[in-house]
C-alpha cells in the first residue's frame, strides 16, 4: 500500500470512517517500528504511511477520529522482542474498548 496514491488509498479504505462514523465504533492501526517482514525503504518513513493509512481510512478528513494510529518503535512484527511492547498494545486496545463503552 505504500506505492498508492492518498486517492486509492482513500477509496480503498475510506468506507472504515464513514462505518464508524455511523456505528460509533473506532479502529486502532498498531504498525511495529521495526517489523522484519515490512521492506527496508517502507520502514525508513514508516510515521508518514501510517498517517497516511490513518487518514485514508477516516475517509480523508483529518477531524475525524474513528482510525486511530499507533506506532510501537521498537515492536517487531509479533511484539516479541521489545520490552514491554505487548503490553503497550494490550493497553491501547484495552483504553479503545473502555472507550467505545461510554
């Protein structure tokens, strides 16, 4: 997806934000800092795809917040390997789902 432009992109995706606008659900995007199964030149501007899929899934508007991003640097693919990075993930689901019930 990193060779698409914000256009495909949003079409691709932007039907997450319109349904979770509608729902009042939201969506956590975790990507792994140092995810060995993602290509070396994707990894060096990691942030901006991120951004990029966060924003392609909240339909292109940056005022909404139903796709939330979340970057754990120092996570490998299955957050084995960082200290304390399952943990970071769990939490963030954990405050998601507290979240979605108020």
């Amino acid at each position: 997806s990193s060779d698409l432009t914000q256009s495909q992109l949003s079409s691709r995706l932007g039907h997450i934000g319109r349904i979770g606008v509608e729902s009042g659900l939201s969506l956590l995007a975790a990507f792994s800092g140092r995810d060995e199964y993602v290509p070396e030149h994707v990894i060096n501007d990691y942030n901006s795809l991120m951004k990029r899929l966060v924003l392609a899934m909240n339909d292109g508007d940056p005022d909404c917040n139903v796709a939330k991003g979340m970057m754990i640097d120092s996570g490998n693919h299955n957050l084995s390997a960082g200290a304390g990075d399952g943990e970071k993930f769990v939490e963030a689901v954990g405050g998601l789902l507290t979240s979605e019930k108020s």
